[in-house]
C-alpha cells in the first residue's frame, strides 16, 4: 500500500482491518507523530496533529474491539 493511499484512506480502513493491521496503525502513527516532532529532522507541527489524529482513531478502533492500544 502506497503512503499516500494509507494516510488519505486511513479512517476508512479501520474498520475492515485485523487486530493486528490496527496495532500496527498505532504503531505508524505514534513513530511518525514523534518523527514529526523531532530536532534536527525538522519540527513540523502540523504534521504532528495530523498523526496524532489518526493515533487516536486507531487507539479508538482497538477500544472499540475491546483490545489494549
């Protein structure tokens, strides 16, 4: 899956997901949500919300399925 396609289509997908496609969402999210943020790669804070965003939305889908983030 292209990178693009996973971050336009990220909420969409969710739901038709494994438990462990969702947990490796989460783990995406929160390694690109700290890249973002980082020193010395350029601190970017948008795309800091952005990913913090999805964290969530994948974190929700795991409660949903009554999984541990």
């Amino acid at each position: 899956m292209s990178r693009s396609r996973l971050i336009d289509q990220w909420e969409s997908d969710l739901p038709g997901l494994s438990n462990d496609g969702v947990r490796d969402r989460v783990r995406v999210a929160r390694e690109s949500a700290e890249q973002s943020v980082a020193r010395g790669a350029g601190r970017n804070p948008k795309a800091a919300r952005m990913w913090r965003a999805k964290l969530q939305a994948a974190e929700a889908e795991l409660e949903r399925r009554g999984l541990r983030p």
